[in-house]
C-alpha cells in the first residue's frame, strides 16, 4: 500500500513516514476507521515492531509514528 515507506524527520527524531497510493489511501481509511481505539500491529517480514492504538481514522493518504526508542527500531 504505502508509496514510500520511511523518512527520516531531524525535528521529530525516529519518526516513521508512509505515503499511501490512492488505492491505498482508501484502505487504510477503511482499516482504521472500524479500530479506532483498537491496536493495529505494525509488522515487517513477519516480525511486529509496533502495536499502537487507533486514535481516529487515517483518510489524508498520509500516516505517522513517532515515539520509537531508535532509528533502528
């Protein structure tokens, strides 16, 4: 789904960046929508690096996490 997956934010360090395509935009809206207030695994080659919590849907194309300890994680 995401265009572009991981940019490096020198104010907001270890932040995490996707950019949906349209068609990814629409089911990512889709998805977190029906969760809010539920985790939403963040998984890469089977492994989950983040469990966060839906504050409210994603419709913009656009999503971010922040918080992560390192760049590596």
């Amino acid at each position: 789904m995401p265009t572009n997956v991981l940019r490096y934010d020198v104010a907001e360090e270890n932040k995490l960046s996707l950019t949906f395509t349209e068609e990814g935009t629409k089911k990512f809206a889709d998805v977190t929508a029906a969760n809010v207030g539920k985790h939403i695994a963040i998984v890469y080659d089977g492994m989950i690096y983040s469990n966060p919590v839906v504050q409210a849907a994603i419709t913009g194309g656009k999503a971010s996490i922040s918080g992560m300890s390192s760049y590596e994680e």
